[in-house]
C-alpha cells in the first residue's frame, strides 16, 4: 500500500497548471513540510489520513458547496476503489 500511497503522492504533481487553484503549490510545500515532520515524530499514517480529511471536508463544502463537495468524494472514492489490488 505504500507504494500506491508514493504513486498518488506523485500524480499531484502532474497536475495542469491551469487546473491548479492561487498559490497551490505553496500549499503542497508548507502541507508536505508538516507532513514530513508529523511522520519524522512517529505519528502514524492512519491519524495522519484522519486529521487531513476531518480538515479537508469543512473545506471542501465552504469552497464549493455540500452538493458537489458530496460527488467530489463520490468521485475521489470510485478512483480509490479503482486502484485498490484484488486480495484474491
């Protein structure tokens, strides 16, 4: 799973600049940077995840309304799903 983690990690970096909103790779830096950190204190990256989503949704819903932050999840979970290895 790590290494599904590093490839999603580095899609983001691929996105199109015009895609991109005001200033978003200074907020990839500064998140990156925290992130570091957090992992670098030990803390695991289960309450990691659980920290940036319980941050990430109010988000979400204020920038472009409850509706379409829903199918923006929605969408970002159909494509986890997608990746996801058979446990076959």
């Amino acid at each position: 799973m790590r290494r599904l983690r590093d490839a999603m990690l580095e899609a983001s970096d691929d996105l199109a600049l015009a895609q991109r909103p005001p200033r978003f790779e200074e907020a990839q830096a500064l998140m990156r940077s925290t992130l570091a950190r957090a992992e670098a204190a030990g803390i695991p990256d289960v309450t990691l995840a659980a920290v940036l989503i319980i941050e990430a949704i109010p988000r979400l819903a204020s920038s472009y309304g409850p509706d379409h932050a829903a199918r923006i999840l929605a969408m970002f979970a159909g494509c986890l799903e997608a990746s996801i290895p058979s446990r076959q």
